[in-house]
C-alpha cells in the first residue's frame, strides 16, 4: 500500500476521480505521475527521459510551475517543501528484518535508513543519492 502523487496542470485537480484517473494516461503532459510513496521503501520516483526527467532535480522545474499543481491520489495539494521532504527525509525506526530470499523476492536491496532499494533492473534504471529510486514506465 502507498500514495501516488502527481503533477497536474491548473483546474484539472478539481476532475472527478474517475475522469482523472483515465486522463492521467495520456500523453498531454496535464497530468504526470510524480512517483510513489510506500512503507519501508524508497520513493518510487517515476523518470520521464522524453519528457527530460532523468531524477529527482529533473522534476524542479515541473514542481515550481505556477500553472502546476502537486496533489496526491485522493485530490489532496501537496507543497513543494513536503512533496521534497516526502522524497528525501524517508526512513524506519526499525531495523529491516527481512531475509535476503525476501529481498530477492521483491526484486529489492537493502537501502539507507533501515529502507527497501529497488535493485536495478529493467524498471529501476537509477538509486537516486538519497531515499528514492528512479523507476521508468508506467506505474501506480
């Protein structure tokens, strides 16, 4: 379980749910998937290359937009100050007991501050320097 955020041109966050979430795939750029936040995880940043978005300082200029809006899943706006903070300040108090068959499992590896990393594979083209993971394609 975890929270999406997302990118949205001005006036599209007040899109009913269902309308939202069947314009978020096109190809306009209105709407772009920022990344994921999940529980014991690093951030799932979504990389964009043929939008220029490679990692987390690529998303600066998208972010600050003033005609752009951050919310997350459930329509709620997120500052940009959280929205880093979200990225960046990630970590358990508790140790990560898992096992490295479950590691392997989840196609993770151990990460910084007691985290999952997602290991580098097809999906995950880059860790990122802090608590995110670059992902590429599609996912939610």
């Amino acid at each position: 379980m975890g929270t999406n955020y997302f990118s949205v041109k001005r006036g599209l966050e007040e899109l009913d749910p269902d309308a939202f979430w069947d314009s978020r795939q096109d190809d306009s750029g209105d709407i772009l998937h920022i990344g994921k936040s999940s529980g014991g995880w690093c951030f799932s940043l979504h990389v964009i290359p043929e939008r220029g978005i490679h990692d987390l300082w690529d998303w600066f200029d998208t972010l600050l937009d003033p005609d752009r809006i951050i919310i997350n899943e459930y329509h709620d706006p997120v500052e940009f100050s959280e929205m880093i903070r979200i990225i960046t300040e990630r970590g358990s108090l508790r140790e990560n007991t898992w096992s490295e068959e479950d590691f392997k499992r989840n196609c993770a590896e151990r990460g910084p501050n007691n985290l999952a990393r997602h290991a580098l594979d097809n999906h995950c083209v880059k860790q990122g320097l802090g608590t995110w993971d670059c992902i590429e394609g599609y996912f939610s």
